[in-house]
C-alpha cells in the first residue's frame, strides 16, 4: 500500500535531522520524504500535523515469554504492547524455556513472530546449552537460524576458562557477546543494593562490586579473545567508569541501561515495593545520576526497557521472594521523553538511544532511521499529549511496573511495520 504520512514533524536521530515533511511509503520501505516521487499516488493518508515521526523503537531486551512461561505472557500479547508503544523491533533474551540454545527452537520463535506480522523479532542465543555455563552452544547453527548474538541472561558463567572459550568462539567468526555483569558469588542471595536502603529494610544485598568484578573479567577476556563486547544493563557509575577506561585504551565496547535504572534508584523500593525488584537491583542516587550523565554524553549507547512481565502471584510474595522485573514495552518511549525533557535534551539525541544507536548494536541496517530505502518501521505520537499509567491501560499481560499512577509524557497514535498500519486509527 502506498501511504503519506502528511505535515508531520519528521525526526531522524540517525541523520539529525528535525523538520516538518511529509513521507512517503510505497512496498513497506520509505521511497521519499519532502516530495512525493514521480507516479506516487497515495491509498491511505495519515495526518500528522503536530505529532513526532520517528523510527519505530528498538528495544535491547525484550522478554515475550515464550516458549514456556505463557502463564506470565504470549507473544501475541506483548507483541500489542509493542505495538501500542511504537517498538519495532525486539531483541529477545534467551532465559526461555527451554532456553534458545538449539536452532529448532530460535526457528519457532521467528516463524511465530513472523505470523502475527507484528514487531521484528532479533533472537540473543544462549552462549553455553542450557545456560548452564558447562559447554558451548552450537553459535554458526544458531546464527543461521537467526541469533543475532549470545548472552547468558541474568545467569552468569562460573567457570572463567568457559567464558573465554565462548569468546574465542565467538570472536572467531565476528558473533556479539551480550553479558550482564553479575559476579555470581557476590550476588548470590542478594536482592538489593548494599546501602542504606537494605540495611533499613533488612534485605540481603548485591554489592556494587558484583557489576564491577564482572565487568572486569569480561573486559580482560575480551581482550584476549577480540570478541564483540556489549555489556548489557548497566547499573552502577563504577562500572561506567571501567567501560570509559577500557574504551581508552582502544577497546570497542558498548553498553546499555533499562528505563527502570535511569528513572529509580534504592528509595524507590519504599516499603518493600516488589515492583522494584529488579535484576540488576537500583542502585543509589549518585549512580543513577552517573547512568544519565552518561546517556547524554554516549558512554553509555543505549536505554532498553527490560520488559520481563510477570503474573501477579509472582508479585504478591515478599520483596525477597517475589520474582523480578518489569513490564516497559508500552514505558519505552513515555520514559525516554521523561528523561529528554527533565534533561533539557533535544529529541534528535534522545530518540537516537532507543532508535539509531540501538539498531547499531544489533547489526540493523534497514532500521532504525527514516532515509529512502529503509524498511518503514515509523512511530508516529504525540509529544504533548499526558497518560497515566494504570493496569487496565497496559497492553500486556504483565502489570508489574514501578510506574503505576505516574503520568508520563507521549501517546503514540500510530506504529508502521513495513509500511502496515498496525496500531492506530
């Protein structure tokens, strides 16, 4: 279908540039913008005088559930949140169940995906079977399957001799390795930031040290091996600090940070708030302000929602023994224009963290900017507009988010993939 997407303000971060055009789609790519090429005859047109065009949004860890944890999420659900939040294009952690370690399984997940005609789906493949930090997974079958790199999720590799084995592997034939920083012996049994907070509260603790030690190791295995190296959701200043360091001495290294991480820190844990219970936990008030520091200045490449929905038994438990994480699909962007406007940052930059710098840490090229060519993934919202979040108003089947009754800024009002009109009017 041939679509005009008319008198909108057209943002694209990966160019910057910021102006008032029209665009025009034509066989699920952007074909111009400005002026209607030559023949161009529009079937649909959407107005959009006072609203943001942009990419659609790319989301770095994006947990949908499936296969084996559809009693918390299915895909068709959070693929609608997605949708409703203008993400585009999802990278899928592999902690599933069974997790993604066999081609078999990573193929399922595309071919659903693909069926529902939703959001693109980027699979992050398990580093070791199992994720079980014992023998390497079979990466060259996975990427052919369509990884797009390898993590082990929130379970780290005990054995170090593993973990460089997986590099050099990895580094071999040019995969990205995704790591969370988590020593596992310092973080065993904690639940919370080693401050002021937990000691109040009483609740075992994740030292900053666990990210810090972590990060170490990752970044001297990585410099024997030459692997690809992006540390993913990033929560202390110390370990920004040792990710600066080590890209001063000439190593490529990326990282990001989750919504959660650049908005909360330990005093939002309140009174044993569970939907505060993240992994990694919030950190203090100095390395959430060293998080956003570093966001403006690009030590730090990309923000990502971290959306892990969960059922709400999961969080009627304890603080302690409640399960983790957030929903943020549907938070991406109302958090990102939060941030942008509490940091008097231009949109250009800010949408840049959740579009064009994210699409270059996945390997995307067809996405993640507006140029002729390009695959029209568009989110097209209204800046101005005030929404309060609320369980009713979220999309996904999880509505475990520490944002409840915030009013945040931004409403989108349509989502493009490939030049389908799949969320709005």
């Amino acid at each position: 279908m041939n679509i005009k997407i008319a008198n909108g303000r057209v943002i694209d971060p990966a160019y910057l540039t910021d102006r008032v055009e029209d665009v025009f789609i034509a066989d699920g790519k952007i074909v111009a913008r400005g002026e209607a090429p030559r023949g161009f005859v529009a079937e649909r047109t959407l107005e959009a005088h006072g609203l943001v065009v942009c990419p659609g949004l790319i989301d770095l860890a994006a947990r949908l559930r499936e296969p084996g944890f559809e009693y918390r999420a299915t895909l068709e659900s959070e693929m609608d949140a997605a949708m409703a939040g203008g993400v585009t294009s999802l990278a899928i952690p592999p902690d599933t169940d069974p997790p993604l370690d066999e081609p078999g399984l990573v193929e399922m997940l595309c071919h659903r995906a693909r069926k529902l005609n939703r959001a693109h789906v980027y699979p992050v493949g398990a580093l070791t079977i199992g994720l079980k930090g014992e023998r390497l997974s079979e990466m060259a079958e996975l990427v052919e399957s369509g990884c797009v790199a390898f993590s082990q999720a929130n379970v780290p590799v005990v054995d170090n001799m593993v973990l460089m084995r997986a590099m050099q592997y990895a580094a071999t034939f040019g995969f990205r390795v995704w790591l969370q920083p988590l020593a596992p012996f310092l973080s065993r049994g904690g639940y919370a930031h080693d401050g002021e907070v937990a000691s109040r509260l009483g609740l075992p603790c994740i030292p900053t040290a666990a990210e810090t030690v972590a990060i170490y190791t990752f970044v001297q295995l990585a410099k024997v091996t030459g692997a690809q190296l992006h540390i993913t959701r990033l929560s202390s200043a110390e370990g920004l600090r040792l990710i600066r360091q080590a890209r001063g001495e000439g190593m490529d290294i990326t990282c990001d940070i989750s919504i959660n991480h650049l908005h909360l820190s330990e005093q939002d844990i309140g009174y044993f708030n569970p939907n505060c219970h993240l992994v990694p936990p919030l950190r203090s008030l100095h390395d959430r302000d060293c998080l956003r520091a570093g966001l403006i200045d690009g030590s730090v490449n990309a923000l990502c929602s971290d959306h892990t929905p969960v059922d709400d038994d999961g969080k009627l438990a304890p603080f302690s023994e409640s399960e983790p994480g957030a929903t943020g699909l549907e938070l991406l962007l109302p958090l990102t224009l939060k941030w942008a406007a509490e940091s008097g940052l231009p949109l250009t930059q800010a949408l840049a963290r959740v579009t064009s710098d994210p699409a270059r840490i996945v390997g995307i090229t067809k996405a993640g900017h507006l140029a002729p060519g390009a695959r029209a993934d568009i989110c097209i919202f209204d800046p101005d507009a005030r929404r309060k979040i609320t369980h009713k108003g979220l999309l996904s089947q999880g509505k475990n988010t520490p944002f409840l009754d915030y009013e945040l800024p931004g409403e989108v009002r349509y989502t493009l993939v490939e030049g389908q009109v799949m969320y709005g009017g």
